[in-house]
C-alpha cells in the first residue's frame, strides 16, 4: 500500500509539472527574438543532386561547388540538431555566370539551374516547415548582374541610374544612385521599376510560403522604397521578417532605417566589438554591453537584431584568432558563448560550428566540411539547446555585474529565471567573486557542466579556468527540499484519507 500512495504522490506532482508547463508555454506566444539562424551559402553547403553540377569546378574558388536545395533538404535534420530555427539562404535566382554566390541577377523570377528547380525549393521550404524551421531568402533589389539583358534594351533605360562608381561614401544620394562595385544600380525611384521589384518580392512569399527576407545592401536604396516594400510583404504575409544589411558602424545610421519599415539588421557593430574582444585573450568586454546599451536607446526591438561573428564577407572568425597567434578553438568557444547568451538572434554562419577557416573573399566561402570539428558541433549543438530551452536566453533583461581585466558577468533575468554568464577572457586562472542579493541561499549551477558553486551570505566564488565561460543558472542551495516538502505533504494528506477510509470500511 505504501507504495501505491508514493505512486499516487509523484503521479500528481507530475501532472503539477506537466499543466505549469503547459501554461507557461501558453504564455509564451514565439516571435522572431525566439529564433536561432543558421546562414547557408547555397552552392557551397551540400551537393545533393550531380545532375545539375555541370562547369562545377571545386579547385576554382570562383566556380559552382555543386550545392543545391536537394543538398540542403538532405541536411535539414543536421540543421535541426544543431539547434537551428531558421535557414537563411543567399539568393536562389538565376545568375550570370560565375554568380555561384547569387548576386549577380539574371532573372529575378526563375531559379538558378545550379541550385534546382522551383518545385525543389519549394520542397524544401516545405520540409523546413515540417521540422519547425522558418526559411529566409536572401533578396537584392539594389542592381542586377554585370550583363543584364535590360541594359540593352532602349525602353528599359531609366529602369538604371546613369553608371557612376560610388565615390563618396558620406554622400547618400552618390551611396544610393551610385554603382556599387561596378554592378548595375536599378533606378527604384522610376515606378516601373520599383513595382516590378515589389512583385517579385510578393511572388516568392506566394509561390513558395517563405518566411522572410535578408535585405541585401539596404543603404544602396531608398527609404521611401523601403516603406512600400514592408507594407507590401507584410500584407501578403503578416508576420513576415525583414533583417537588413546596413553596413555601417553607427547604430543611429542603421536605426534610420527602422522607421523604414525593416524591423531587424545585422548587427555590424557587435559584429566588429565581438571578433575584436574574442579574437584575443585579454581584452575587456565593456564595449560588448555599451552596444547593448545603444541599440536599446536606437532600435525599436533590439532584441529581434542579428548578431554574428562570421559570415560570407567578412574573414573567417578562426582566422582572425590564427593571425593574433591564439588557440582558435578557446577563442571561438567564447565568441560563440556570447553569441548565444546575448540579446539578440544568433546567426550562425555554415561551418562556424566545425572550425572552418578561410581569408577573405572567396576564399571565406569554402565548401562546407561536416567532419573538420565534431567536438565545435557537439559544443554548438549544446547552446543552441540551452537557449530554445531556457527562454531567459533569448528574451531576459541585459546587465553587466563585473568587468574587470577581461573578466565578465552579465545577467540575465526572465519571469522565475535568472542566468549569470560568466567569462575569463584571460589565459591566467582566475577567482571571480561576486554578491547580488538574490543570492541568499541559493547556488549557481553551470549549464554546461552540471559545476556547482554555493553562495555564502548572497556572494559566490567561481575558479575560473583561463579563457573560458560559464552559464549559471540560480537555483535553490537545496533544490530538493521544497519538492520533498510538497511530497510530504500529498503524501501526509493521502495517507489521512486512506485512514478514514479504512474506519469507515471497518464501521459499516
């Protein structure tokens, strides 16, 4: 019998559990600030399909490598290990050729040959969905490719503005009439051409059931443009996702484009301040929380912006640590720790997680190595499950408690939840020490090591390994008690009823 009433206890504490859960979920309605995004360069992810890899040469840095929405379609399960929620894919239109990267547009209604059909994109996006992950197309409405057929064509003159390089970056109308690296500036203020680009964008919404847009060289184009360009994608589908590319180092340029209608950018400052700080042992981690501090006085939701430490212009994280002759692997953990415990959305561009290295462009987009560093994946996989399930992570208010000679404690705080992340970005070992009242009687424990440290009077001592980082989670000194409290309790009250019932039964 007194196994049945301890069966009887934990079935209800269970179903305590199960219906908080459920409730908790309930009010937690996902947004975008929820997501994890994994960035794919298309032709240079995974090659599904051979049949379409004609004048692919892997040896030339400058051709197709054969990556194609089959092979991405074959990876969706990887991609849903890793912790990924949503795929951005760099543009999937037909491009002239050598354009392996998609942004040399040949024909803004078709697919490029090399990548697969619409119908395989379409499967695609499909098979995403099945798995709970959004896609987003990266979009270029600023020029086309080098040789567009228009530019020979004498009724489609004003459809360009007249060839021009850029020549003054301060100067906004030369920045957006300009030819940006000699490639043909479309002429968006002729309405022509700005509704034939604004079609474009809706029929990819209705043809294929995407979920948002990577804004290609956003600056390059007007803000008037840019007004239409939301209303029209937001009416086709309401909770469609812009992210914008403003490169820029000024949070109050890039925010301008807020009122535009673009609702989240690449964040190139945190972007710049991250590979700075995490490149090097050594350095202060101040600038990281002063940009915090400034995109949530310049940016609408500065919780929806997307942070990264790698992507397709940029030299490869891994590199920047070989050049300052530091442990890549030490150096990328951190980096990725911040990357994913920071306000903001995580954009993890392919091969981040295996340690893949490369310079600058093209050597930056290598063909995607899912052996080079299972160890990297396993740790990156391991983040991006904290963070789907500790929504402190992707939603939790944003303070600095120590910063002091590369060491770093922010917190975070959500509802019941609170996480203290911590970082010695130096190489020596080091003892952190620091009180937060909220501390009494509790302890933290490392999410990512199960490591416990106790709290003594609301201060805690954490021996820091050099170059590492810490996620603690505050919990009770002893987490147990109070459920052995409540068992008790169920177990006292089932044990009174089963008495009663059992006199009642003898006096019958």
């Amino acid at each position: 019998m007194g196994k049945r009433i301890m069966f009887l206890g934990l079935s209800f504490l269970l179903f305590l559990s199960v219906q908080n859960k459920a409730l908790a979920e309930k009010k937690e309605e996902r947004s975008w600030k929820d997501e994890t995004i994994y960035f794919i360069m298309i032709d240079r992810f995974h090659n599904g399909d051979k049949s379409n890899d004609f004048e692919a040469d892997i040896s030339d840095p400058a051709a197709y490598h054969g990556g194609d929405f089959k092979g991405i379609t074959e990876k969706l399960d990887y991609l849903k290990g890793l912790g990924a929620t949503a795929i951005w894919l760099t543009p999937i239109v037909k491009n002239e050729p050598k354009g392996y990267h998609g942004y040399w547009t040949e024909d803004f209604y078709d697919t490029e040959e090399h990548f697969g059909s619409k119908e395989e994109l379409k499967q695609l996006v499909k098979k995403a969905h099945d798995r709970d992950i959004k896609v987003i197309l990266d979009l270029v409405v600023n020029h086309t490719g080098y040789q567009h057929r228009w530019l020979d064509d004498p009724i489609k003159k004003d459809w360009f503005h007249p060839q021009m390089e850029i020549s003054n970056w301060d100067d906004q109308q030369n920045v957006e009439n300009g030819w940006l690296a000699g490639l043909p500036d479309l002429n968006t203020e002729n309405n022509e051409t700005r509704n034939y680009l604004l079609d474009v964008a809706e029929y990819w919404i209705n043809e294929t059931d995407i979920d948002g847009y990577r804004l290609d060289t956003v600056k390059h184009v007007p803000k008037d443009f840019w007004n239409q360009f939301s209303a029209r994608v937001k009416k086709a589908k309401p909770d469609f996702y812009l992210i914008g590319e403003v490169w820029h180092n000024d949070p109050r340029y890039i925010a301008a484009y807020n009122k535009a209608g673009i609702q989240s950018f690449v964040d190139y400052p945190l972007f710049n301040e991250m590979v700075r700080i995490f490149r090097q042992s050594g350095q202060s981690l101040s600038e990281l929380y002063s940009v915090w501090e400034r995109n949530k006085y310049y940016y609408e939701d500065p919780y929806t912006l997307g942070n990264f430490i790698d992507n397709h212009d940029n030299i490869r994280f891994v590199r920047e640590a070989l050049l300052k002759q530091e442990d890549p692997e030490k150096r990328l953990k951190l980096a990725l720790t911040y990357l994913y415990t920071a306000p903001g959305i995580p954009i993890v561009y392919q091969g981040t997680e295996h340690m893949m290295d490369g310079a600058k462009d093209p050597d930056n987009r290598r063909m995607m190595n899912f052996s080079n560093n299972k160890d990297m994946e396993t740790f990156t996989a391991q983040l991006g499950k904290l963070r789907q399930n500790h929504p402190t992570l992707r939603r939790g208010d944003y303070s600095m408690v120590v910063d002091k000679d590369g060491i770093a404690v922010f917190k975070r705080t959500y509802e019941d939840e609170t996480l203290y992340i911590v970082f010695n970005n130096d190489k020596r070992k080091s003892t952190i020490t620091f009180s937060d009242k909220e501390l009494q009687n509790k302890k933290l424990v490392d999410l990512l090591s199960d490591a416990e440290v106790t709290a003594n009077e609301g201060s805690v001592a954490i021996e820091a390994k050099g170059e590492s980082a810490y996620i603690f989670s505050k919990q009770n000194a002893d987490s147990y008690t109070f459920l052995y409290g409540i068992m008790a309790g169920i177990l006292a009250l089932v044990g009174i009823l089963f008495f009663f019932m059992k006199r009642r039964k003898e006096n019958s």
